[in-house]
C-alpha cells in the first residue's frame, strides 16, 4: 500500500507543488492529491515508480511498512 503522507512530505521537501509533480510524472494533479490523502491507496507499479524517480528516492521508501 501507498504511503501518500510520505510522498506529500518529500514533495513539499523538494519545494515541490502537486501540479510541478503531475507534470514530472504525467500523473494528473487530482490523481495525485487523492494519493497523498489516502483516498486511492494501490496505483499501478508504474506510477509508484514515476512518483518515486520524480522525488528522488526508492520505490521502497513510498511503500507502508505494515
């Protein structure tokens, strides 16, 4: 599952706004926000991955650790 609090944190990190990462990852802003809250919590593989390459960091690090 998704950690979307983590990918707000590390996109406000980077100074990043949710329509600067949509156009990083070409991932609509509003599929975004709805991660970050939570509301959808099992994107396809590829957009974890896009997500992850546009904050710099490991597939691993977006994924919550149960």
């Amino acid at each position: 599952m998704l950690n979307g609090r983590k990918i707000r944190e590390l996109r406000t990190l980077k100074g990043y706004t949710t329509l600067d990462l949509s156009k990083f990852t070409n991932i609509s802003k509003s599929y975004l926000e709805e991660l970050e809250r939570g509301d959808k919590k099992n994107p396809s593989f590829n957009k974890v991955v896009y997500i992850a390459d546009a904050l710099g960091v490991k597939v691993d690090e977006l994924i919550l650790k149960v």
